[in-house]
C-alpha cells in the first residue's frame, strides 16, 4: 500500500464512537494502509454526542464556510478535525447545526430513525466530496463503510462525473449486517433527484430501506467487502450477481494481508 492514497468515508469511527463491526474497521484498515506507508484520509459525521473537548476537535476554516444545496435549501458545511491519539492519522468531521448538532446519532431516545436521515446522508456525500476537492487531494481508492455513506457512490459518479480529481478513483464499499428496519423519509428519492441523479440509478429509492441503500452503493462501486459474518440473503445474492471483485468476509486476525492483496490485485492491478 505505500504511497497508495485511500480515502475512508465512514458513518462511524473508533474512538469518536462505541465499538462496532463498522467502526472498528473503519479504524483498523486505514490504521494499516498508514502502516504500510499508504496515505490516507478519514471522513465521518460530526455527530452531536461526540466529545469534541476530549477528542480535541476544531474547525479547519479554509475548508468551512461553503454552502451545500438539499432539496433546494442551503445548507452551510463546517470542516472539523482531530487526530487519532498515538496513531499519527487525522479524522475529518462533517458538521452542519441542522443535521448534526443534536446529541445523538441516527436515532432518537425511543430507538427511532431520524425523519431527516436521508437528508442528512445527502449532506454527508456532497460534504466529503466538496471537501476533498478543496484539500486538492486526489485518493487512488475510495472506502466506503455504513448506510449514512452509501450515497457516495452514486453522487461521485453521477453528480460529480465531470470531476477531474476523482477521474482514477476506484470505490469500495463495506456491506455489513448493521441495518435498520422500516425506510427512511419516502420522499428521498425525490431529494436525490433534485440533484439531477439519473432516474434509473435511483428508482429503488422510492422505497428507502436499508438493502436498497446499500443496493445503490453496489451498483455504483467498482470492488465490494462482505464486512458481516451474516448478511441479508437478498443482499448476498445481489453482491454475486454483480459480478465485480469481492472480498469474502474475514476476521480480524485474517483482514489485513487479505485487505491488503485484495486492493492492490482486484480493485488497482
């Protein structure tokens, strides 16, 4: 991986969040391209239940202050940073006081979904993207991990088609069994056209569950990961029928080399 430049777009990280299968990866894999003298970046939301005192967050102001549009409305983006502690790697937080000041992160306290969660994993794709091209940095390998991601995909090839800076940039997204039941807000099919998406790439929105989120996201990437041990047979079936590279799951004694050889002679060979 040295000098590989690998982009990581997470819905959560350790330790700004507990510990689960996609946070602790999101940690793990760019914790070993930085090993093995890869370049890398971290982007995740600035959820408002983050401790921004202890986890020493600040606003990075050359990157703040632009405004992204959603669903017609403007929507300022704010850039903060911190550093993983002992880890030399630095974590990129995309905030906004509409989406993300609240103390919590894709839930209220009665264990329901955010009636804005789809907005809110618009803000994120467009947030990241916008700020990677304003640091000018132009990733071999984008990494996507969690469903609040997984319009990535889609709005890098499709919104962002014209982009120079992404023009090599190959697109891996993490499936895991970490779900949510019922849809998000039935009108998000309509906020993503908004931004001119091709109708087809988007028509299984109309109904936003969980499976057809990470459905676009397949259809959009150029290699897949099974992160779950278990994962919906729907989706199981539908990753395969893609037929584009995929690393079986592993556990995490066996990720690294497999991670390792699966980028550099699947998804950049």
């Amino acid at each position: 991986m040295k000098d590989k430049r690998i982009l990581y777009v997470s819905s959560e990280v350790v330790p700004y969040l507990p510990e689960t299968e996609i946070s602790s990866m999101s940690f793990e894999a760019p914790r070993l391209v930085n090993q093995q003298g890869g370049q890398i970046r971290i982007f995740m939301p600035r959820y408002g239940n983050i401790n921004e005192r202890r986890h020493q967050l600040h606003e990075v102001i050359r990157l703040s202050g632009i405004n992204l549009v959603i669903n017609d409305l403007d929507m300022p983006l704010i850039i903060k940073v911190a550093s993983i502690p002992k880890e030399r790697i630095q974590v990129y937080f995309i905030d906004n006081d509409e989406y993300f000041k609240r103390k919590a992160t894709l839930t209220d306290e009665d264990g329901e979904l955010f009636s804005d969660n789809d907005e809110r994993a618009i803000f994120f794709a467009k947030g990241v993207i916008e700020t990677v091209k304003k640091l000018n940095w132009s990733p071999d390998v984008i990494h996507v991990h969690g469903w609040l991601a997984s319009l990535l995909p889609v709005y890098l090839k499709e919104y962002y088609k014209d982009e120079p800076l992404f023009n090599e940039s190959k697109i891996i997204t993490s499936v895991y069994n970490q779900s949510f039941n019922n849809t998000l807000n039935k009108d998000m099919v309509n906020k993503v056209k908004f931004d001119n998406i091709n109708d087809d790439a988007i028509k299984v929105l109309e109904e936003p569950t969980y499976n057809n989120l990470m459905k676009i996201a397949v259809d959009y990437s150029d290699a897949l990961i099974i992160g779950s041990e278990d994962i919906s047979e729907d989706l199981e079936t539908y990753i395969k029928a893609s037929e584009k590279p995929i690393l079986e799951y592993q556990n995490r004694d066996e990720f690294g080399e497999a991670y390792t050889t699966f980028v550099n002679d699947a998804v950049l060979s």
